[in-house]
C-alpha cells in the first residue's frame, strides 16, 4: 500500500497538477484573473497529462505485447 502512495506522489502528473494548482490560486488570488487564466492552464496541464497517459499507455503496450 505505502509503495503505491509513494509511486502516485513522485508521479510527473501529480506534481504538474500541484504545481498549477498553487500557480493558479496564487495568480488568481494576487491579480484576480480568475476566469481569464483558469481555461488556459486547464488547457495546458490536460495537454501535458494526456501526452504523458499516451506514453505511458504505450509502454504497457510494448510491455504486453
């Protein structure tokens, strides 16, 4: 169990998620651009997070086959 805790907390998606998360708060919070920003780094991190399951949907399947 504790090893798959710590496998989804060094996850490259877990900490690009963090990261923009905080980044956004703190931007939204500071300038008050909620709107205008919230749609552009969802866009972006759903981008990233969905290139990386690609990659990784990929090397299972180099794996299995």
């Amino acid at each position: 169990m504790w090893e798959a805790i710590k496998k989804k907390l060094t996850s490259r998606k877990f900490w690009a998620m963090l990261i923009v998360t905080l980044w956004w708060l703190v931007e939204g919070t500071v300038n008050s651009m909620w709107q205008e920003l919230g749609w552009k780094i969802v866009a972006v991190v759903s981008s990233y997070i969905l290139g990386e399951a690609a990659v990784d949907f990929i090397s299972w399947l180099r794996k299995e086959g």
